[in-house]
C-alpha cells in the first residue's frame, strides 16, 4: 500500500499510550490498534481530526504517501 500510517511514530513522540489516545479520540482501543498497524482500509476525516488534536499535530504527520 502506498500509505504509511505513523501513527506509533507520533504516539511514541508525544509519550502517548494507546489507551490513553483512545480515551481522548472516542474509539476503541481495538479500532485504534488496527490504524495503528497499517492495517485499516479508511479513515474518517472527524477520526483524523480527533487523532491530530489529542496529539497536537497534522494529518501529515500521521500518514506519508509513499510510491510503490
């Protein structure tokens, strides 16, 4: 796939548990885990918002297109 989810990457850099960022965005930790890992098909644009607000960045830094 040629979207990279950096999520763990903004996680990590914010000291940020997976639990806690569930709490602040409003899904569950098992939703959050499958974008966390790459492995979600979509994302709502209000979940992004949510996600770039509880870790005070930009969509950017959550996903990277990357060429195949």
């Amino acid at each position: 796939m040629a979207i990279i989810v950096n999520l763990d990457v903004m996680m990590a850099r914010r000291k940020i548990s997976l639990m806690e960022l569930s709490e602040k965005v409003g899904i569950t930790m098992a939703n959050l885990s499958i974008l966390k890992t790459g492995k979600a098909k979509a994302i709502r644009f209000s979940t992004l918002d949510a996600i770039c607000k509880a870790l005070d960045c930009q969509p950017a830094d959550v996903l990277e297109y990357v060429e195949d």
